[in-house]
C-alpha cells in the first residue's frame, strides 16, 4: 500500500463519519494540528473529532501531491448544515508510518464552515 492509498483510506474512512474504520488507519500517537484543535494521540483525536464526525458526509480529492510518506492533499469535505451539504475546500499534509497515518496538519476557511454549519 502506497502512502496515498492510506491517507485515501483514512479520508474514506473519517469523512464517512465512521470512527471505528478510522481508528484503523492511524497510529495510536496519531498528531493533528488543525484551526479548531489539536491532538496528540489517536484517543485526544477522538475526543476533539466526536462533533465533526456527525455532520461530515464525504469528501473529494482535488489534488495530492506525494514525497516519500508524506502526502500533501487540496480536498473538500461534504458537511451537513442547515441547508444541506456544503464543501469545505481543505489544505492538509499527512505522514505515513507504516500502513497508518501518523500526522496531519489541515488548514480551511473558517468563515466557509461557519456558514455551512450556521443557521440560516
């Protein structure tokens, strides 16, 4: 399995809202650094996930581009709000350990995801 078929597993698996498939795409000292939040562990991932984990319903890959483990990704991320999905145009950069990720660090719009998550 290469690195950009893991995080593509990882992708499919969180941004379909099912934690027990991600659990099994990242490592247990998993790190995420993101605009809302960070984590340092696949448990403090969890933890600070569990509400985007409701309202995310997909995601399409726009651009990656590969150097060794590392994986850097343009994507948009289907979340439920108000008035349907909307897409959340999303920088991240991802590394491999393995056949899991290990890290990621994610950058988006804010002002985007407060308007699709806003009431109207």
């Amino acid at each position: 399995m290469t690195a950009l078929d893991t995080v593509e597993r990882f992708f499919t698996a969180y941004y379909s809202g099912d934690a027990a498939a991600t659990r099994d795409t990242i490592t247990d000292d998993f790190s995420l650094i993101g605009p809302f939040a960070a984590a340092h562990s696949a448990d403090e991932f969890f933890a600070v996930a569990e509400g985007l984990l409701t309202i995310v319903r997909g995601h399409r890959v726009l651009r990656t581009v590969v150097n060794g483990d590392d994986v850097a990704a343009l994507y948009e991320i289907g979340i439920a709000g108000p008035a349907g999905i909307g897409w959340l145009p999303t920088g991240g950069w991802f590394t491999v350990t393995g056949d899991r990720v290990s890290s990621g660090q994610l950058i988006y719009d804010h002002a985007t995801f407060d308007a699709i998550v806003s009431p109207a």
